[in-house]
C-alpha cells in the first residue's frame, strides 16, 4: 500500500485459497492486458477469457503468455466447455486445455442440458488434469432451481473433484443468485451456507451493490467472480472499508471489538 492507514481489514495473500477475485476479460487486447495487470495484478487471483470468446480471440497463445508470466493462471469460460460438450467433442476440449497450457478449467451446464451424474464425470476426469472450478445454476432467468438442489448440486461437484464451485449469475448479474433485477437472493444465498464453506464458493457479482452485499455478509475476504478489469480496483477498496458502501460498516465491526 502506498501509505498508512489504522484497522483496515486485513486481506488474505496470494495465492490465496480464499479472498479471491476472478476477473473477466471479454476481448482485452496484448497491450490493454499489460496495462490491466501493471494496475491491478496484485489484486487478481485468476482470470476467466469469457464465454467462448477464446475461439475469436487474436494471438491466444502471447495473451495467455502475458497472464502467466505475471503469475496470474488463466481460464475458458464454461460455455466453451458445454459447446465441445454438446458437439461430442470431451477428448478435444481436453487437447485445447493442453495446447494452451492451462492449469484450470470451468465445468458448466448453464446453457445446456446435461445429466448430473454425467457432469460430475466430467469434474473427475478434469480434476486428473487441471484444477476444476465448476459452475452451479442456470444462465435462463425463467429456471428457479431451489435452494436444496444448489446445495446438492454444489456437495456433489466438490466430492467430484472440483476446486471451488462458482455461483452463476452471468456478466450482467440477474440470473442464478440473482433476481432478473440484480438483487441478490438472499434466502438462497443464505441456506447454502449453512451447509457449504464459504470459502468453497465463489460468487459471481459483476454488480457493484452485489458486492457490497456478499462482502457485508461475508467479510473482506469473500471470493467474488464475473469483476470486469475496470472494477477490480473499486472492488479492493469495498474490502477494504475505503469506499462509502462499506466505510463504517468495517469501522462498526473494530469500534465493536
């Protein structure tokens, strides 16, 4: 930090195995990548290539090179897993992971239909190769899945082998944990915990006020997902209790100690 400041939460150190943030790179090019991690790098823990956007993205290879060589791991959306997926193509998603040199993959049904069991299968065979972060919920607003299924669907994954399990709530954060006006579910949010360590969920909240909430709810150190790079730094300073949203909610929190 450039200068001193008194109880100020105190935030994990990468790499970290919670108080992480995922970020989400939609199309950067080489050079706003460079400039995204001289700014930002320190707070970033993983960075997500959206959706597919892998498949049209230019000079793949020296922009996955550009993350790893700040010691940022990088990883393909789950709608690129699901469209291999769907066209019966397991065996060659998994030779892509190995072309790129990508140590984390996303295993997702969010747009698919896709039998449990089924997907668990494919979380084990991953986890053999790369560390797998699954994706849980669904990205069609209409489909309310209730909170004990999320809560089976979660448990069931982690004993597959996934790492952590991801929260869906799309970039625009109104599907999955969220209302189709992005407030956040806050009852189903709340039964999940009650059986699965906050510290194996990621939650998707590319919404400021989302945000606030999860970190209200769960401290500085909560892992948040879906953050666009212009928010990564905003979002350290919410953690952090230096920006409006939540300045006295952590100054409340030491007066009380």
């Amino acid at each position: 930090m450039n200068y001193t400041l008194k109880n100020v939460p105190e935030r994990t150190i990468k790499p970290r195995q919670y108080g992480f943030t995922m970020a989400m790179d939609k199309g950067l090019s080489i050079r706003e990548a460079e400039d995204f991690i001289s700014i930002c790098g320190d707070y970033v823990d993983i960075v997500k290539f959206g959706w597919a956007t892998s498949y049209v993205t230019p000079n793949l290879k020296e922009k996955i090179k550009v993350y790893h060589d700040a010691g940022i791991p990088v990883y393909f959306g789950g709608t690129l897993f699901e469209a291999f997926i769907t066209r019966g193509q397991f065996d060659d998603y998994r030779k892509v992971l190995d072309k790129y040199d990508l140590q984390y993959a996303e295993v997702s049904d969010g747009s698919i239909e896709l039998d449990h069991d089924k997907k668990c299968d494919y979380i084990h065979k991953l986890s053999e190769q790369v560390t797998v972060l699954s994706e849980v919920g669904s990205k069609d607003e209409e489909k309310i899945i209730p909170p004990y299924q999320w809560i089976k669907l979660m448990q069931e994954e982690l004993d597959a082998g996934a790492w952590k399990v991801i929260g869906e709530a799309r970039e625009s954060g109104n599907v999955g944990l969220f209302r189709s006006t992005g407030e956040v579910r806050s009852g189903l949010v709340q039964e999940i915990l009650t059986k699965i360590p906050f510290e194996k969920i990621i939650w998707e909240a590319p919404q400021k006020a989302q945000q606030v909430w999860f970190i209200k709810l769960l401290g500085s150190n909560v892992n948040l997902g879906n953050i666009a790079p212009n928010e990564i730094i905003p979002l350290e300073t919410i953690r952090l209790g230096l920006r409006g949203d939540t300045f006295n909610h952590f100054l409340s929190l030491q007066n009380n100690l």
